[in-house]
C-alpha cells in the first residue's frame, strides 16, 4: 500500500485509539457508560468496515486475470 494512502487510514485509527484510552481513563464516568459506548463503537464499526471488506475481497475475485 502506498505511504499516500497509508496516512489517511492512520489518522483516524490513532485519533479513536487516543479517544478510547481517554473515555477509559476518565474517572467521571461510570464502568457501565465506559463499556456501552465501546460496544457501540465497536458495533458501529463492524457495519463500516466489513461490508468495506467484502466487497474488496469479491472485487480483486472479479478483477483476477486468469
């Protein structure tokens, strides 16, 4: 993968690393709160990202030179 294309991807993966270790570590708020909302940013996520995923995967199968 290109270093151009690499960055945009890096970003936002360190921005929402950055702003889970400052929710966990944030002693305001409750366990509960703390664990629901990585759960819906886990869940919210997976719709991102695996649909993104597949359909990358089934266009390289329709793209293949045989």
């Amino acid at each position: 993968m290109p270093t151009r294309l690499k960055l945009p991807l890096a970003v936002p993966l360190v921005l929402i690393i950055v702003a889970h270790v400052g929710m966990w570590r944030d002693p305001d708020m409750t366990f509960e709160a703390k664990r629901n909302w990585t759960l819906v940013n886990t869940l919210a996520w997976g719709v991102i990202v695996l649909p993104m995923f597949a359909v990358n995967q089934w266009l390289k199968v329709k793209t293949r030179k045989d």
